[in-house]
C-alpha cells in the first residue's frame, strides 16, 4: 500500500517473524512495484542508525498483559515482550530523519498510553485519527502519527460502517486497496 501511494518511495518491510517476512517477501514480488520494495528479517531495535528514514510505518504489538496466545507467531505479534513501546519509540527516534514521521495503529487503551509515553520520550503528536466501527460503538482504535518537530496536529475520526455497509468514509479511504469495495 505505502509504495502504491508513494511513487518515489523506496520500501523496507520489516518483521522479526521468519513466516511473516515470507508472505512479505511473497507480496511483495506479486505486486507491480516490486523493483521498490525490500524484505528483511529485522529487528527494528538493532537496525544500523547511520539508516535515516522519511516515515516509519508500524503495526506494533500492543498488549502489555494478560494471557497470551498458545500459537507462540501470535503471542509475538501481540504482545509487547518482544517489543516494548519505550524501545520502539526510541528506535523510530534513532532511524528518523529531523523532519520524519512514524505512524502507529494501536486500540484505544494501549493508543492512550503510548501517546502518553511518546510525549514524556520528546514526540509531538501530529495527527490521531480515532477509529469506530459503528456510530454507537465506542472508539476502538487510533492511527497515530508521531513527529520530533512539533507541528500543527490534526484530529479527525473514522467510522467503518454505516449501518450494514462501508461508511462512504471508509470507501473513499480503502477503494484503492480492495477489491470489493
């Protein structure tokens, strides 16, 4: 999706989880901008800093306690003792350049708490989006985006359904990425 809606973009996928970086590897040579895109089996904690990026991208592991999965990929996925959010805020911060953003989806619980804990780290938060699926449900999730700079921040909300069908919102955003749509 970033290189479709980045045509100068140079992409590095990211995953320490060798089955996810196959299907990464996998998509990424299906997909007509291939040439542009890089899979590497990665611990974001232990990338080279002399690497400056313009945006990091993250779907981070978000829960901080309770049970964890029996199928150890999950667990790893979801739970932040692989990836503490104070160590993965201080790695986007070593990676990014002056100017750069990263951007987080997290649920709501855990999106309170990593902002607060990207402010006390020195991050401005520069755009939140705040995700319901429908118009009566509380909000579920957030699209964070974070800066070194501080800059004007933009709030805005999204909902996924309007009643039994995509929100024209939700259309609008994702069309280009479904085929169903």
């Amino acid at each position: 999706m970033s290189a479709q809606r980045n045509p100068n973009a140079d992409i590095l996928a990211i995953d320490i989880d060798a089955d996810a970086i196959e299907a990464a590897r996998h998509n990424a040579a299906s997909c007509p901008w291939s040439s542009r895109i890089q899979v590497s089996m990665t611990d974001v904690t232990k990338m080279p800093t002399k690497d400056q990026f313009e945006r990091i991208i993250c779907n981070p592991p978000y829960f901080n306690s309770g049970e964890q999965s029996q199928r150890e990929q999950r667990a790893k996925a979801r739970h932040t003792d692989t990836l503490a959010h104070k160590d993965l805020l201080k790695a986007c911060a070593d990676l990014l350049s002056v100017e750069g953003s990263a951007s987080f989806i997290l649920p709501k619980v855990e999106g309170d708490d990593f902002i607060q804990l990207a402010k006390t780290s020195g991050w401005h938060l520069s755009r939140l989006c705040k995700i319901k699926t429908t118009a009566k449900k509380p909000i579920s999730r957030y699209l964070i985006e974070l800066r070194r700079v501080q800059v004007e921040m933009q709030t805005t909300s999204l909902q996924i359904h309007q009643g039994t069908e995509y929100s024209q919102d939700f259309i609008a955003l994702t069309r280009d990425f479904y085929l169903k749509m």
